[in-house]
C-alpha cells in the first residue's frame, strides 16, 4: 500500500510574532510591541525614541506582580499576572488587535480579575501615555459621538494629537472606555504627555467572582479625526457590556 503524503503543516494565522516574552506587530499603519514583563506599558508604538515613546492599554497592577503564563492565538496576546500584595489578585490581560482596512490600526485590552481571598480590592486602571500636543473629550448621545474642548464627567473616549509622531501622517489617537465597563475616566498632563487613566471595576472583588471590563485604542490619521475616532467610539460603546460571572 502506498504510503500517504504528509500533512502541510497549518501556516499560522497570527498578526503578533513572538520572540520570548516580547511580541511585535509590524502593521501597515504603525508597527507596535508589548514586553509581557512590563504590563504597565502595554502596546509601545515603534518609530518613537524609548524616552517618549508613547504606549497605550497599559495595566496597571502595581509594583508586586508576576507573569504566570501566556500565549498568543490569533489576533489576542494573552498573559496572566499574579500579585504579591495583599490583594491576591490573579488578572489576565488580553490585548485583541483589530482587524481594520488599512485607514486606522485598533486594539482593545480585555481585562479581567480574580481573587483567592473572601474579599479584596479590585481596582485596576488602564494606562495609556501618549506625547500630545492637545485633546478632545468625547460623549456619546444617542450613538453618535459628540467632541468637547473641556472635561465633561459623561466622557467616555479622549481623543489626542502626537507631537513628533513619524510615519506617514498617522498622528491621532483614540482611547476608549466602555461606558457599561468604566469606573472613571481621567486625563492629566505630566510635562509633554498625556495621560489616560481608565479605572475599572467599582465592587469589591469576591472570591468565586470573575470580573471583566475593557477599553479600546487606535491610532488614524490626523486629517478628519474626529469622524473616524467617532465612528470608531460610537461603535465601541454601542456593543454589549462583557459579562462578568
């Protein structure tokens, strides 16, 4: 009998490459990378110096924590942190790349948290810190998404101009809490950054209890901002809330 062929291997699907615990993105719009070992940083944008380079969806999970696992499927990079501290959390960060058509690159971080005490703290934000020359708040009525030049407690989404930003022109970046999932937004200056806090998760966290949220970001072009961050915004926030269990 004539022996078979071997099987092709499957080609991989996935739009992140691994090399240890650093993954990287060379996208068509900009080129990013997440070092596992420094949550806070989350996604850095390449073609920035390392003293300002801007970084988006960072989690911060304070000093004590380490990385217990990770794995990279598809479009998601996932990796599980451990705290020290006397939270105990267990949080997974899954940072979700976007398929787009080319006009915009998006990511979403999808976190969630866990405890193996009866009862413990369960706030986290989510970081992001962008060189920026100036911003935009944004609420959300009735689906479409509306800009405001000073801080309104409705906003959901910031949107910001790069300063010394390269590449072909895609100078704008969104960032976007959930409204269903996001404790409090806050932007605040430090020199020439912007800093974008989105706090997550507002009860206390019980043992048993899985707690979910998310926040999005994406970086466009310069030219018409406001409706492709809008449109991008309006979309997020109209999908439905993650569950948590």
């Amino acid at each position: 009998m004539p022996s078979c062929p071997p099987i092709p291997p499957t080609p991989s699907t996935s739009a992140w490459r691994e090399t240890g615990r650093r993954i990287s993105d060379s996208g068509s719009v900009v080129s990013t990378a997440i070092d596992l070992d420094q949550p806070r940083q989350g996604i850095t944008l390449a073609g920035e110096s390392m003293s300002s380079a801007s970084t988006l969806l960072g989690l911060d999970l304070r000093p004590d924590c380490r990385l217990s696992d990770h794995w990279v499927r598809g479009d998601d990079v996932t990796a599980v942190y451990e705290s020290a501290d006397a939270r105990r959390l267990r949080t997974t960060a899954m940072w979700r790349l976007h398929r787009s058509d080319g006009a915009t690159r998006a990511w979403e971080l999808i976190a969630s948290a866990q405890t193996s005490l009866l009862q413990s703290d369960s706030v986290l934000a989510v970081v992001s810190e962008i060189d920026a020359t100036d911003f935009l708040w944004g609420t959300c009525t009735d689906g479409a998404m509306r800009w405001h030049a000073d801080p309104s407690p409705e906003a959901t989404c910031v949107l910001l101009g790069r300063s010394g930003a390269t590449g072909s022109g895609y100078t704008s970046v969104l960032v976007a809490a959930h409204p269903g999932d996001a404790r409090r937004l806050i932007v605040r200056r430090d020199g020439t950054r912007v800093v974008v806090d989105c706090w997550l998760f507002s009860t206390a966290l019980e043992k048993g209890v899985l707690l979910r949220s998310r926040v999005l970001a994406a970086v466009g072009p310069t030219a018409d901002a406001t409706r492709w961050a809008g449109d991008l915004a309006a979309k997020f926030a109209a999908s439905p809330p993650i569950l948590t269990t």
